[in-house]
C-alpha cells in the first residue's frame, strides 16, 4: 500500500525507496525527491481574531469565503481560529516574500471587510483553549478523538519551512543534519511568551505545548529513505498513523512534496522575521545538501543534548547560551547564531535570498518576537495591548488588495 494513498506517479516514474523487508512489509515510500533543488515555500498559521475585543474568533469558514484568488494556499487548521497561509514553491525567499506579503494583505483585508483582523504570533496572549471550536472535516475530528485533551488544548501558532531536495538519500541526509540547528531556529523565533492570560516565564510557550502530541520534538535518526520508508510503512502497518504526514518531528522529510520541512519555528509576527529565518533554512539546507555530495559524514550529536538545547532555547531564546555541540561548554546564543550566519551569507548569496537572511540581524539586535512582547506588556500590563501590537505589526502595509 502507499503510504500517501492520494499520491499519484507521473507516466513512466518508478516508485522508490525500498522493497519488501523480512517481514514481507513492502517499505517502499514513493517520494518527489526529483529537483528542483532549493525551491521554498513557507507556511504559516495565523490567528483569526475580533477586531473589537482582540480575542480569538472561530471564523475560519467566513474567511476561507471571504479571502479571493489564492485557491489552495488558505487553508484550515485543527481550530477554527487558526488560519494557514501557504506559498507557492519559489526559487529564492525575495520570490516567496512578495507572495507572503500579498497572502497576509489579502487575509487582512478580508478579515477587515468582516469585523475580524489577523494576526501572526506563537500563542494568543489571553485566549482560553476551551473556548476555541474544532474545525468540522473529518482528519480534525479523528485526531480529537484520537488524541482527545491534547489535541483540544493545541491553541498555537507556527511557521514551517519546505526546501526542495533532488535526492531521497539526501533528503534524510538533510533532515539528520538540521537536527543540531533546530535549538538555535527556535532561539531566532520564539515569540509566545504569554499563555492563558499569564506570563509563562518562557519565551517559546509554543513548544512545551506542542510537546504533549505524540511523534514531535527532535526527529529520530535515519540511516537513509529506505530506513525511513521501512519505519513509516511498519507504523502505517501498526494502524497507528494514516500515513508520514502524522509524524510531527521538529524537522521531517516530504516525500510527497519532495522537500525538507523545518517546522520547529513560532510564528513570527513581522514578515520580515518570517523571511529571515526562511533565508537561514534554506541557507542550511543548501550546506547540508552539498556536504551529502561531497561524500561526508555527520557527526553524531547524543539526542538528549540535542533535546536539552531545544528546551534551552524555549526558555531563554536569544538571551540566553546553549551548549556548543559535540562538546560539553556553552556558547551566548547570539555568538553561535553570529558563527553560522558568517557561514550561510555566500549560500543565501548564490541563491538569491541575501537581502532577507539580514534580517537575522535586527532579530540579533532588536530581539525576537517573544522579547518584544514583554516590552509591550511591561508599559501598562495590558495583553490587549500586546494583541494590537501583533496586529498592527503582523500586515502593516494591510490596504485593500
């Protein structure tokens, strides 16, 4: 059976990765792991909000109505406060950035047109999760009843990042690489501080929410797309998942899109951030791409300290260290991010995303989104304060379209 039953192969394209194991499983997974290499294409979950009153609104089907011309690319979530916005694969971050652009303009001018706005952060500062409704198709309703309070409580906002790779093997090669980088991506954006009305002392609230689904967090370590495939189709087998799209790692291959997907990120808030961090992902990918053709090896990182780095990250972001892997001593986060940036300015070049990776900087300078948001808050100790912020911020160039 295919693990990706709506997918289909092209006149002639034979399916790949894998054959029947000792089991008598077929592990076969097709894949589009066929190039392009380093088109990206970004997603990212807004909130749908009350124009008024600045809390969630479960008005995802008025705006799936209301937002014209991007068939395909607004889509639903888990809630029906949640909005996500898709790209088109594009060559470079300068390409996806002005159909972003246009995607959160047309959002907020349709949310504007029916007493709603939009807004784009890691969690909502003072909604409560039960009061949010579930969205009424039958993959949200299933996962409800599959994973019951933890899906409910899911009210959080990210962003995730596709790179295309030309090569299944590279691909995990990739996603086995990006794993020591994923603590230093979340440092860069972690904007959701506040959680139920409260401050969590976290600067990535996202991420200790989001791991109470099963099949996150760091991904597991494959050997190459036949091991992956073989892991896949013995969970398929299991009746555990429907297909790879359940697995919710941090950092996964997409075989049907045939691309690397870097999901640990929070939403950002300002579309340059989005960008920015984009840049850098794209930028990664490119080195680990190369690194995998010239015949080299990864270095091994043990997962707990992997692990540890992400929690690291979540609780401090940018203020704070992490530990500089494979050895034991810490680093300022802000002097690793500095190291690899150095090393990714000639990729980004030669992909034409550089003017967008300098955006990293202001996130160095100026803070993340999460520091941001304290400061707002510690002017008058009003979230609806923070809430406006992020939605004046989110689409500011938000005129009719």
């Amino acid at each position: 059976m295919s693990v990706v039953p709506a997918f289909k192969r092209k006149p002639g394209e034979r399916e790949t990765g894998g054959g029947p194991d000792a089991r008598g499983y077929d592990a076969r997974v097709e894949h589009r792991f066929t190039g392009p290499a380093y088109t990206i294409g970004i997603e990212e979950e807004l909130m749908i909000l009350d124009a008024e009153t600045l809390d969630l609104s479960s008005s995802i089907e008025t705006m799936l109505t209301a937002v014209d011309g991007y068939e395909g690319q607004v889509k639903p979530e888990l809630l029906e406060s949640v909005l996500e916005v898709a790209t088109k694969p594009w060559r470079n971050t300068a390409e996806a950035g002005e159909e972003l652009r246009a995607l959160r303009r047309a959002t907020a001018a349709a949310a504007a047109e029916h007493g709603l706005a939009i807004g784009s952060s890691g969690t909502h500062p003072f909604a409560m999760w039960e009061d949010q409704r579930v969205v009424g198709r039958s993959r949200y309703r299933d996962l409800i009843a599959a994973l019951r309070f933890v899906a409910r409580q899911e009210l959080i906002f990210g962003m995730h990042v596709h790179v295309g790779v030309d090569d299944p093997d590279k691909a995990i090669h990739v996603s086995n690489g990006m794993r020591v980088h994923l603590p230093m991506l979340l440092a860069l954006s972690a904007n959701s501080p506040f959680w139920r009305a409260d401050a969590s002392g976290l600067l990535s609230t996202r991420t200790p929410i989001f791991r109470a689904f099963p099949r996150v967090g760091i991904p597991p370590r494959y050997e190459d797309f036949e091991d992956f495939s073989r892991r896949v189709q013995f969970m398929v087998e299991s009746k555990v998942i429907e297909d790879y799209t359940y697995l919710w790692y941090d950092v996964r291959p997409h075989p049907m899109f045939g691309t690397v997907e870097v999901r640990v990120m929070d939403a950002q808030t300002r579309v340059e951030h989005t960008l920015a961090i984009a840049a850098l992902v794209q930028s990664l990918v490119r080195e680990l791409c190369e690194h995998f053709d010239a015949g080299k090896r990864l270095t091994s990182f043990p997962y707990q300290m992997l692990d540890e780095n992400k929690w690291l990250a979540a609780r401090n972001g940018l203020e704070g260290e992490l530990v500089d892997l494979p050895g034991t001593s810490r680093v300022q986060t802000r002097e690793l991010v500095r190291r690899v940036l150095t090393r990714m300015r000639e990729h980004a070049q030669d992909l034409g995303s550089a003017d967008e990776l300098e955006g990293i900087e202001d996130l160095l300078d100026r803070g993340n989104g999460a520091s941001r948001q304290v400061v707002v808050y510690e002017a008058n100790h009003d979230l609806r304060e923070v809430v406006a912020e992020i939605v004046d911020k989110t689409a500011p160039d938000s005129a009719p379209v």
